[in-house]
C-alpha cells in the first residue's frame, strides 16, 4: 500500500484499533500474514547512534542499559539494530508498523493538553519482553515481520499539520529502539511547532536519553514493578536503570507521568505500592502523576484474571496516603479515580470517562476555585 | 551412559576448482551413513530415510552468504541420495529463516508447488505458526515450515566460532525456528541454545545432523572472516546434535590452540549450553562418552 493511501485509510480506520492502538489488519500485519514480497528492501539502512566498535566488526550497542554485543551479522536484542560488517544499523527508521490517531488521555497523559489527539506511531521491536505485553505482536518481532510504511520525519509533519494534530506520540511499541527516527522525526515536526511526547518503559542510558529529552515536551513512563526481582523475571530487564531514567526525566524539568501496570499476585502488594509511591515523592516529586492500571490477560500471561478494581483503589488509597498529589485509576472507564482532583480544595478539576473530557476546570494551570496551581503543560 | 557415535569423514581431494566437490561428498555421505550404522549398506539405510521420514525439511546454515554457509554442494549430495532411494523431491523442503538467505548461501529458491523446494519462512503463504513454544524463560512462534510443513528435519549446520555462543553449529542452527531469535542471546546463549532444541517440535522431528566441515572458521564469527576461514575438507554425521556439536568445540579449540588465540573460556564464550543440553537429555557432551569414528577417503 502507498503512503498516501495508507494514511488516507487512517482516518476512515480510527474505530478498528486493537487494545494496544494499532490498526491490526491494516498496518500491523500479524506474523501469520507476514510474507516477503518486496519487504526487506523497504528496511532502513541508517546508521544508529550510541554504539562503540571493538575489534573484528563487532560492536557494543550503547543505547539501553542491556549493552549488547552484536557481531557481524547479527542484531542486538531488540532486533531492529543490526551490525553490518561493523556498522551498527537502525532498520527502522521511518518504517512505521503500527499509527493511530489517539486522545492524548490514552497514552496517558493527563496533565498535558487534555482533551487533545496525538499521531501516535511504532516500528516494531522492544528492547525487554514483558511476559504480559499487551502489543508484542509488533513489539516481540522483527521488523521484516510486520507489514511497514514508509513514514518520514517530513511526511509525518506534514500529516500532523495537514489534519491539525498537535502532537506525535512515539508509543505502542518501545520508541527506545527507534531511537534514531523519533528524534529525527521530532526535530523535524518541531519546526511546525508540533509537540512530541514518548511513551517508554525507560530502559534507556544516560546520554541518548539526556539528548532526547532536548527535542521533546513529555514522557510518559512504563514503571512495571518496583522490584528487581519483577523486573529480571516477568520483564526480562532492570528496574535500577529505569529509576534512574525516572530521575532524569524529571530533574530535566520535563513533563513526566508514571504508569504501574498491577498485575494480581505479581506486584498488587500494599508494601510495594507504599515503596513505590514513597519513592516518587522522596525522588522525584507528589506533583508527578501516577497511573494504577488494570492488568487484561494476553500474550504469555493469559492465566492470570484481571486486576480486580478493589485492587487498583487500595493502591489509589495508599498513594493518596503516602502524600501524592496526582494517583489515578485507568482502564477502568468511569472510576471516580480517572478524574484529577484540586489537592487544594479537592474539586474535580478534570472530569473525566475513558479517554472522554467532561468538564475542565483548569485555568492558566490553575485550579479556577482556589487558584491552587496544577503541575502539568495546560497550553 | 550410553556412548554416542559421531562419524567424521574427510578426503584432502575433496575440493575442485575452489568448490567442495559433489560426487565427493555425496560417497562422503554413503561412507559416513554406512559407519553410523555399524557398516550396514548405505543404499538400504538411505531407502529406509526416505520412506520413513514423510515430509522432510532440509535446514542448511546461510547466514554467512556464499563464503561461510552450508554448501550447496553438500545439500544437493544428501538430496541425490534420498531421491535415488526412492523419496519423492516434492516432500523435500531446503528452508532457512528468509529466502534471502538461501539465495545469497547460492540455493536455487523453489516456492513453486513441485519439485525440490526450497524456501525461507518469509516466503509468500509460510510465515509462522500462532503457538508459542517454551521450554524456559523465552517464549516464541515457530515457522510454519516446522511446525505444519515437515514431518522430520535434519540439520545440516556448519562449524564457526561465534562471539557469544563460543560455537555456533548444530544446536545455534535451530535459532532459524523461531521468531525472535535475537532473544535467545543473553548469558553466551546458555540455556537458550538448549532450550530452543529442547522444544518438542525440533526434539522430536531431528532425525540426524550432517554437519558441513568443507570449511570451517575458528575466530571471527558469526560472520565471515576470511583470515579465520580454514579448508578442513570433512562431514560430521550423527544422530545425536550435542555430540556434534561437542566434537565441534573440540576441533574450533584445536584451532585456536594452534593459531596462539585465547581459549574460548579465556574470551570470554565458553559454549556453557553443551552441559545444559546434556542435562536436559538432548545428547551427549561429555567427550569421554562420545565414540568418534573417524574416516578420511580418497
């Protein structure tokens, strides 16, 4: 399928997107589907960055925390970075498995232009395996496996001005991995003054993170656990890192928001809820938004049932407690949670139903009954 | 322990013009056939694999283009083999991970519905399966070429060093199963390699494992490295994968002794997967327990 057409049939498609958001039986391909014709000449062939080259064409890819040696031929974990003949390439780039256009409530952001949409894209690859992966057939597979479009930094700009679609979300997948193209691409549409925001599981080094946080307004974090434990058996990576990421982001005066995934039996212990909210309030800040998300049965977890609600309330309740200003409910449509409330005066201030925006009651970043001020980019 | 025999069988006249020679290795194979089965006559033993192995999927290693893959030479011999011992090519499938590979190895891809074929997981119509398949920690999709198209396999790998396998030859070949192989990597692939030959659908349906010695590279892998790449003029013939895999370390080891390069332990990539495959029953890796037969022709 061309661009044009491809993208034209976004818009018509918008009610076919799958729980993770992509267009599945348009854009994704699944791997049942996926065949070769012609595919693999549309791989990119750019070099990546954050790589270091040792003897004999092999490199150490220096992106993510997990630092892979990648010999000739080979491609590192997330397997949309591949080593060719000691050039370390990113396949992806502007290879778009995976675009909707979603409200910015369902990446979530909720203190960040609300009410507003987001041109959300993925290539495929991750560079963990969370055993509960909601989209891993597009984030546990090569990009040879999925069906992918030709999207460029300018043909993405040019698609956010065209349909008046304020901000790019790099998401569905893990934007980590594409790294090359959503800083290009987020360089490129800053010019047309369109907003970026990353919605990640922060498993990202120090310098690619620090240079991206120069070309965008947001991210949004995917803190799974708080437990190393958790990290090294249900996502196959580490939770330090990620709270150093964490820290980062947010010292660097970018707009961040958190989301913990409670999965029954695995990480919906009261003690890990208080750990966790005591450390967001000791090391980053009460003001940072933190979403209790409802865990759904799928990919290699499908033996364990959903979150029960009650769950999710008592860890809303211990946030509350342990001094946060901004805890959430989601995927819960229609919990009093998912509306955020004035810590002054404790008035609905965003009224909120699923992705749907009720009322608003923000003015100039602040509360319009007290004037309490609200952290968030309002404007 | 039962012993496992391994048959190895070179000839220095194995090469001509450059290319290992195919009438050479095809009575290399007949003679390697014959000794794995206490002498018994190779035309027998060929007719009983090719009536009793239904569809049969042939998996060469291509990853190193026409430099460092499965010889075509060598492919080409064992289908001769089978075929005139009455197995119908339409039920032989040469397959790799994408037909790309196979094309740039020097494979004629066939996805035509006749004949010999030959073709990668990416091919129009094959693609993977919709199980995942698990014998540990990572969970995977299996090409439909295994899991639907073939009722047996044999594996025909080649012997190379590799930067964190330590050894890369029968058992790192079934990593063109799966679909995500670059998970497979962590901890010098141990117990990836193991596990991913432990799942039933490669355990089960591995009848033997020819592994091409024509060359082998001792350093450098797993790409092409010429200055590493050495004519060793053999096959390897077994029906156990870890104890053809086991000689294998041995003779990439004797390599690097020879040529004054560290040890594989020493870099870094000691094969830990050959003991874990031992411990999950896929074979042999103790050398003590290994009969190795070893015969050179003319």
């Amino acid at each position: 399928m061309k661009r044009r057409s491809f993208v034209k049939r976004l818009g018509a498609s918008a009610g076919l997107v799958c729980a993770g958001g992509h267009i599945c039986d348009m854009v994704c391909g699944s791997l049942e589907n996926a065949y070769a014709f012609g595919y693999e000449e549309t791989l990119s062939d750019v070099e990546a960055k954050y790589y270091r080259k040792l003897p004999e064409d092999v490199i150490v890819c220096e992106l993510c925390p997990r630092e892979c040696l990648v010999s000739d031929v080979e491609r590192g974990f997330c397997g949309v970075r591949e080593n060719q003949g000691g050039t370390y390439k990113t396949l992806v780039h502007s290879r778009v498995c995976s675009m909707n256009i979603d409200p910015i409530e369902k990446k979530p952001f909720f203190h960040f232009h609300p009410g507003t949409t987001a041109f959300s894209i993925a290539t495929a690859g991750c560079n963990v395996n969370c055993k509960f992966c909601q989209n891993w057939d597009i984030s546990q597979v090569r990009p040879e496996q999925v069906r992918n479009v030709l999207l460029t930094p300018d043909a993405l700009a040019s698609e956010c001005v065209t349909r008046k679609i304020p901000t790019i979300a790099y998401t569905y997948s893990e934007p980590v991995v594409f790294y090359e193209y959503m800083y290009d691409a987020a360089v490129r549409s800053r010019k047309d003054g369109i907003k970026n925001v990353v919605v990640t599981g922060g498993y990202i080094k120090e310098k690619p993170l620090r240079d991206l946080l120069k070309v965008v307004d947001a991210v949004k974090v995917d803190l799974k656990s708080f437990s190393e434990q958790y990290y090294k058996d249900i996502v196959n990576g580490e939770l330090q890192p990620v709270l150093d990421a964490l820290k980062i982001i947010h010292e660097n005066g970018t707009w961040l928001e958190i989301v913990y995934l409670v999965v029954p039996t695995l990480n919906d212990k009261d003690d890990e809820f208080s750990a966790l909210c005591k450390w967001v309030k000791s090391d980053l800040s009460p003001d940072v938004p933190v979403h209790f998300t409802r865990f759904h049965p799928t990919y290699l977890m499908t033996n364990l049932p959903p979150t029960p609600v009650a769950t999710l309330e008592r860890a809303y309740l211990i946030a509350k407690t342990e001094g946060l200003h901004y805890p959430y409910i989601g995927n819960v449509p229609g919990n009093k949670a998912e509306n955020t409330y004035c810590p002054g005066c404790g008035e609905i201030l965003i009224e909120r139903y699923g992705y749907r925006i009720g009322q608003n009651k923000i003015v100039d970043g602040k509360c319009a009954g007290c004037g309490v001020a609200i952290p968030g980019v309002w404007r | 322990m039962a012993k496992s025999k391994v048959v190895l069988v070179s000839s220095k006249l194995l090469y001509s013009n450059g290319r290992p020679n195919s009438a050479k290795l095809g009575a290399m194979l007949s003679r390697g056939i014959s000794l794995l089965h206490d002498g018994a006559d190779a035309r027998g033993i060929w007719k009983k694999f090719a009536r009793d192995t239904g569809r049969l999927g042939l998996k060469p290693n291509c990853m190193g283009g026409r430099n460092m893959s499965t010889a075509v030479e060598l492919t080409m011999a064992l289908v001769s083999h089978l075929v005139s011992a009455g197995k119908d090519e339409n039920d032989v499938v040469i397959w790799e991970m994408s037909s790309r590979k196979l094309e740039s190895a020097g494979y004629e891809l066939n996805v035509g519905h006749s004949g010999l074929k030959c073709y990668g997981t990416d091919a129009r119509d094959v693609g993977y399966g919709t199980k995942f398949h698990s014998k540990g920690k990572v969970a995977s999709l299996v090409t439909k070429i295994v899991e639907s198209h073939c009722d047996h396999l044999i594996n025909l790998p080649i012997l190379k060093d590799h930067s964190l396998a330590g050894v890369a030859g029968a058992m790192k070949n079934y990593y063109g199963v799966v679909h995500n192989p670059n998970k497979y990597h962590d901890n010098n692939c141990d117990p990836y390699v193991a596990e991913i030959n432990a799942l039933p659908v490669i355990k089960n349906k591995n009848v033997l494992t020819i592994m091409d010695l024509t060359r082998i590279q001792y350093q450098g892998g797993p790409g092409y490295r010429g200055e590493y790449a050495v004519k060793f003029g053999a096959i390897m013939m077994s029906v156990d994968p870890v104890a053809v895999d086991a000689v294998g370390e041995r003779i990439i080891s004797d390599y690097r002794t020879r040529n004054n390069l560290p040890t594989l332990a020493d870099s870094g990539r000691p094969p830990k997967w050959l003991k874990t495959a031992e411990k999950l029953g896929l074979g042999v890796a103790d050398m003590n327990n290994i009969d190795l037969i070893e015969v050179a022709i003319d």
